[in-house]
C-alpha cells in the first residue's frame, strides 16, 4: 500500500507548451493534463480520437508568447525542477518566434526535447535540423490541424526519449568509470609486479647469505668447541641457531608474500591457461593475511581438485574480493558481538567443476540489499572501504568471462556464504 501511495504521489513529468491559440493550449490541457478526458471529438481534418483512448497525465507549463516560455524555463531550473520538453508554435505574432524560443531555450537546457508545431508544412527540415546541432534525436515534428492521438503519442515519445538518454548518460559515465577502474588497477598491477621484483631480487641474496652463515657458524662452533669450555660457548651456540632459523622463516614468508602479490599483479593472457585454484587460495590468503589478522581465523579444508583452464589473476582477484568483503563483515559484526570471526574456505571438484566456497560468521547482507550486491556502484560499505565494484567485478569474471556461477545465501548461525563454481575447461 505505501508503494501505491508512493507512485500515485510521485509528480508527473514536466512538459512546456508554447502557443498563443486559446483553443489549441485547451486541447492540450484536456488531452495531456491531469483534467478529466474529454467526452466531445475534436475539430480536426483528420480522424479524431476516440473518448475510450487512454490518456497520458504531465505536469504542463503554458505559455503564449517565446518570451514568457523562457521565464518559465528559468524559473523551474532555478528550482532544480526539470522539464523534459515542450511544443512549440512556430508562428507566433509580435516578439520571438517559435523556432528562435528553441534556440534560446536550448542554451538554457542543451537536454530539452522539442516538438515542432506549425500549420506551414513547407518549414525547411535542414533548418530545424541547424537549429538543433544536427541532433534528430533532439526533435519531432507535428503539423496542424492535428489530432488529439497524434499529440499523446508525441509527449510519450517525448518523455520516452528524454529519459532513454538520461539512461544511455549514466551507462556511459558508469562505463567511463569502470574503465578509469580499470586502468587504476593495472597501474597499481605494475606497480606491484614491480615492487615484487625489487624485492624479490635482494631478497635472495639474503636467502643465500643465511645459508653461508648457518653453515660458516656450524664450523666455526665445532672449531671452538675445542678451545672454550665455558658456559658461554654454550648460551651462544643455543641462540644462533634459534635466529638464524628465525630469518629464514622470515624470508620465507617474504618470499610467500612477494609471490602472491607478483602472482596476483600479473596481466593474465588472452588466452585461459590451466591454474591451480588451490595455490590462488593460499596466495590470497597470503596477501590478505594484514586484513584478517586480529579480527578473525582462517580455516581452510582443500581438496583434491584438478587445475581449472583460467586467468588465474582474474580469479585471485575475485577471491580476495569475497575473503575481504568477509573480514569487513566479520568486523561489522563484532563491533556489537565480540565473538571470535571465522572465514571458513574449502574447495572440491564436482564433476566437470572445481567449486570454493568462502563462508564467515559476519554481519551477513541486509535483506534490502541481496537482490543489488552484484550492480556496478552498488554497496553498503563506508566510501573508506570499497567503490561498490569488488562484487560486480566478480560477477563479470566468473559468470560472463569464465562461464561459471556465482552464489551466495545466509549462513545458518549468521553470516554468509559465496560459492564460486568454475568449469574445468574454462567454459568451451
């Protein structure tokens, strides 16, 4: 009931009607205004419409002068009121005529659709055309006498166009965005591969010179072990060992790190290759490790499962994406409830398919926003957190790219569930 009331409340789109002829602006006002129809045909040289025809309902500005039309047009922009378009005669007497109130009212709304009225068939098109930049699109064209139909049909076609390219405007501005997206992650892509690289280099010669150490120190403690025979030697030879494990444990967790990060910076082929689903796991596992330290547990149980024909980058990315969306649940949650988090992650081949599920005991998705989480911009997250692109992303990776699903429900217990479903073959 509340939505009914809603739309029925909802103001009805804004259409300017510019004419001088008292009895054409009441045609008008009967057909396109929120005044009861009409039961009487009107006068016309062509077929009228008939009182059953339903009508279309605008909120209608009238003018009878172009100078009076452009005040109105001014008055409703200064209120942010937009109107969507108009008709206009183009034969009015005294000041401006119909085709120069276009042009003025175009240069104070470049989107205003316009439809041409004039009882002079012989209007040059390729002015009317000049007049409006060579944009068709822009314009209609009616001439008089016309029938009630004909101008119902032109003001849907004219709120029909105005909103189809307000559409196509916010399609490609959310297209310009997933492009600057697009690049912004491949330069922070190469920026990674590149730190990867810097990093990895001395790194391995660190690796090398523990190796010369730990076997210089096993020498040189059998050496003394002849000479000292005091406590000392002891204390010594019990704690070298101890850091000298100590560093390679932590270059070995560099060198995890520095993988998963050169692996999930890597630009993927055009070509899908076979991957291992269970190495991009531990890799973003890996690079994930900072976010999910201290707020929650990791389980894993993977399974035997074959590689999967792939772009093994694009697939990291989608499940770093799932696992941080699960962390930032989790931390959601325990800003009420301090219980310990749990992302739990397992993977299995079934069938022709290598299925992983990320499952955690966070907040879970508000119910409003389950049929939403897959649209481009879309998110419930502070702007700190994400642009509302990680799960639609996802989506194109998995479904449109590699011909896979991908699914999520409530978790019994709280929280959520996502499961990736990958063809082995990559979706031939």
């Amino acid at each position: 009931m509340n939505a009914q009331h809603s739309q029925s409340t909802e103001k009805p789109p804004a259409l300017l009607i510019v004419d001088d002829e008292p009895g054409i602006i009441d045609v008008y006002r009967s057909w396109l205004g929120p005044a009861p129809a009409p039961k009487h045909r009107v006068r016309s040289s062509r077929r009228a419409l008939k009182p059953r025809t339903e009508r279309a309902r605008y909120e209608l500005l009238v003018a009878t002068s172009g100078e009076q039309a452009l005040e109105l047009l001014s008055r409703e922009r200064a209120n942010d009121r937009r109107v969507l378009g108009g008709f206009f005669d183009m034969k009015m007497p005294g000041g401006i005529d119909g085709l120069e109130t276009i042009r003025r009212a175009r240069r104070l709304d470049p989107d205003l659709l316009c439809c041409v009225v004039t009882a002079h068939a012989g209007q040059p098109i390729d002015e009317l055309r000049a007049t409006f930049d060579r944009q068709d699109d822009h314009w209609d064209y009616i001439s008089k006498p016309f029938t009630p139909e004909e101008i119902v049909q032109k003001a849907r076609h004219i709120v029909a166009a105005w909103r189809r390219q307000r559409q196509q405007e916010a399609d490609r501005a959310r297209l310009e965005n997933e492009l600057m997206l697009s690049q912004k992650l491949e330069a922070v892509g190469r920026l990674a591969h590149g730190i990867a690289h810097e990093i990895n280099t001395p790194l391995q010669c660190v690796a090398s010179d523990l190796g010369f150490l730990d076997m210089s120190f096993r020498e040189v403690i059998a050496f003394l072990e002849t000479a000292d025979e005091s406590g000392a030697l002891r204390e010594i030879q019990r704690d070298i060992p101890c850091a000298l494990d100590d560093m390679r444990q932590g270059v070995k967790r560099i060198h995890t790190i520095v993988t998963a990060m050169r692996d999930l910076a890597r630009r993927d082929q055009t070509e899908m290759e076979a991957g291992d689903i269970n190495a991009a796991i531990r890799g973003t596992l890996s690079v994930a490790r900072p976010v999910y330290r201290g707020v929650s547990t990791v389980e894993t149980d993977l399974g035997e499962i074959p590689l999967v024909r792939c772009h093994i980058g694009a697939i990291q990315q989608v499940l770093l994406n799932l696992v941080v969306n699960a962390i930032h649940a989790i931390q959601d949650r325990r800003a009420a409830d301090p219980a310990e988090g749990v992302v739990r992650i397992t993977s299995k081949a079934v069938q022709n398919d290598v299925v992983v599920r990320i499952e955690d005991n966070g907040s879970g998705i508000p119910p409003e926003a389950e049929k939403r989480i897959f649209e481009p911009f879309y998110t419930t997250k502070t702007r700190d957190r994400g642009s509302g692109q990680g799960l639609a992303l996802a989506w194109k990776t998995v479904v449109d790219t590699h011909k896979g699903t991908l699914q999520f429900g409530r978790r019994d217990g709280g929280g959520t569930w996502f499961e990736v479903t990958l063809p082995t073959r990559g979706g031939d």
